[in-house]
C-alpha cells in the first residue's frame, strides 16, 4: 500500500500520557510486534489472563462465574467469564463485553477490571468473552466464537437474571472491531437487538492506509507495523485486498444502517484515529446514532497506560455517561 496523502508530523501526546510511554518503551517499542514476537506477547499478558475468576468480585460487589458454552458449529465451547451484581432482587441489564489483543493475544480477563466500574456503576452485569486467536485460528474463528458467546449469553438471560432490553456489546481495540462485528452480524442474522455497541478504540479496517496510521509510525503502543501484523495473522494473504468480509473488518460494511447506537472513543495520537473517526462519520451518513469522542494526546489504549492522566478519568466518565442515557431511552 502507499500513502494517499503528504502528513504533517504528528500530534503531540498529553504529558502524562507522554511519560509513561517513555517507560513502557524501554521495554516495549511501538513497532515490536511482529509475527516472530506473537509468543513474547503473548507469555507478557499471561499472568493477567491466569487470574482465578474471584479476583474479579470488586470485593464482594459481584458474584462470578466460569461457563464453558457451545461454540460455532463444529468448534470448541467458548469460555465466558460472568459476574452479575450481588444480592440483585430482579433482571439486571449486561454488558457482553470482547477483550483487546490485536487478535492475537488476550483473554477474556483482559480489560475486565475498567468494565466492572461501568457495570458497577449502573447495577448491571458483565460477561466476558474468550475468543480463539489469530493465526492458529484466523477468520471468522474469532468473530464467530463472539457471536456464539452472545446468542449463548442471550437464550439465558432468565437463568442469569438479565435484562435484554439492557444489553450493549462493547469492546477495545481488536475487542471493539469485534463488537462492532458482533453487531452487524446481529443485525444480518437477526440475532439479539443491543441498546448500544461501546466501542473503546477500535480495530475496524485492514488497509492500515489511513494518514494516522502513517502519521503515527513508529509511536505509541499500537502503529502500522503492529497493526499489519495483527491483521495479516487474522487473515493471511487477502489483508488489503478487495474481498475481505465486513464481520472481518466492519470498515469494509458497506451499509451502517439499523445497527445500535455506538460510542466511539480513540485517542488523537493514534494509528485507529482517523478510521474510527470514519467509521462513526458514515453511521450518521446511513442515519444512525454514534457518539465520537477523539481524547487529545490519546494514544492508543491511554486510559489503561496512564490511568491517573486527566483525559483518562474524562474518558472513562464519558464511557459512563452514555452507557446511562442509552439505557434509560
């Protein structure tokens, strides 16, 4: 691919934002992920995803769950992690929630901890799903076992005590082009009706050619060469080609009508910037409702990498914020 267009150079990050990418980068580069480095990766985020299901109880507020449930046809079960509000009296509205990764790493704790604050805030549960990964498991593994983990999550809602009318799909980075898949593909099948898809700095096009991405090489915690690594793993050969399906890169949706209500956040000095901003530009196009937020001097994933900067706790209120009017329209 070639770039369309000259760049200026690119913005700057926030402060706060900016020292800890310092840090991080003494060990972790913007460009280190390759697909010789998966494994490497991979083994850095395993303690997190080894974590037994109860220290995801936020000292007492939920009660929490494994469930290993069917899967696509002819694949294995899909693991969810499931904590619902404790001593609820009634149906409970859930956020089905898909983790990061880049679609190669990741498992269904990653990004647990920041959701529960939004699910705790408002009395709802959250189940967490575990995806297959790229390239052992390319698409439409990962988006098919999503998919599955939220038609299972559905036909119980009375055994688990949850509100249907109350549910939003959401998810970061890989997680949110997934929940945006997961949508479209809701609404194609006529499958469960979300109130709302929260997307968090969303994975949605495999071009990787957008002037962010070539403005944002080499900086950050996510830029073109992770980002082609990621996609190449999930699709092999046909990443950037003509025939790439829209539940593999929502980008690729022609038509962004009927689907839910979507918030959109990514950060300024981010490789996703320009295509979500794309993205939540043609929903309105098709009539839709989307909620776009680009945090200044974002970089990919800023709220979970310096949680303490101002523009993460801004971020983070928004997040909640739409999550409250969604569910009381």
């Amino acid at each position: 691919m070639t770039q369309q267009s000259p760049v200026g150079p690119p913005p700057p990050f926030d402060p706060t934002v900016a020292a800890t990418l310092a840090v991080v980068h003494k060990t972790m580069p913007a460009d280190g992920l390759v697909a010789a480095r998966i494994p490497v990766y991979r083994a850095a985020a395993a303690e997190l995803g080894a974590l037994p299901a109860a220290e995801f109880t936020g000292n007492g507020a939920f009660t929490v769950e494994e469930r290993a449930v069917p899967g696509p046809e002819g694949a294995p079960d899909v693991p969810l992690l499931i904590c619902r509000p404790a001593g609820a009296t009634g149906p409970t509205g859930v956020i089905y929630y898909i983790h990061g990764g880049g679609m190669v790493m990741g498992t269904n704790r990653h990004g647990v901890s920041d959701m529960l604050e939004i699910a705790g805030d408002l009395g709802m549960a959250l189940v967490s799903v575990e995806y297959r990964l790229a390239p052992e498991h390319p698409h439409p593994a990962p988006v098919e076992d999503c998919y599955a983990g939220l038609l299972w999550t559905a036909g119980h809602a009375d055994e688990l005590g949850l509100d249907l009318g109350r549910l939003i799909v959401a998810g970061t980075s890989a997680g949110g082009g997934l929940a945006a898949a997961v949508s479209l593909l809701a609404r194609d099948r006529r499958g469960p009706a979300p109130a709302g898809q929260m997307l968090i700095c969303p994975m949605l096009d495999d071009r990787n050619d957008t002037p962010s991405s070539f403005q944002m090489a080499g900086l950050g915690l996510w830029d073109r060469t992770c980002n082609d690594t990621g996609w190449t793993a999930l699709l092999g050969d046909a990443r950037g080609g003509p025939d790439v399906s829209p539940y593999a890169a929502p980008a690729r949706a022609e038509d962004l009508s009927g689907l839910p209500p979507a918030f959109i956040d990514v950060g300024s000095a981010e490789t996703f910037r320009d295509e979500d901003v794309a993205y939540a530009t043609r929903i309105w196009r098709a009539g839709g409702v989307a909620e776009l937020h680009v945090w200044p001097g974002g970089c990919h994933g800023f709220d979970e990498l310096a949680p303490h900067a101002a523009i993460s706790a801004e971020a983070k209120e928004a997040r909640l914020r739409w999550a409250r009017r969604v569910l009381s329209s």
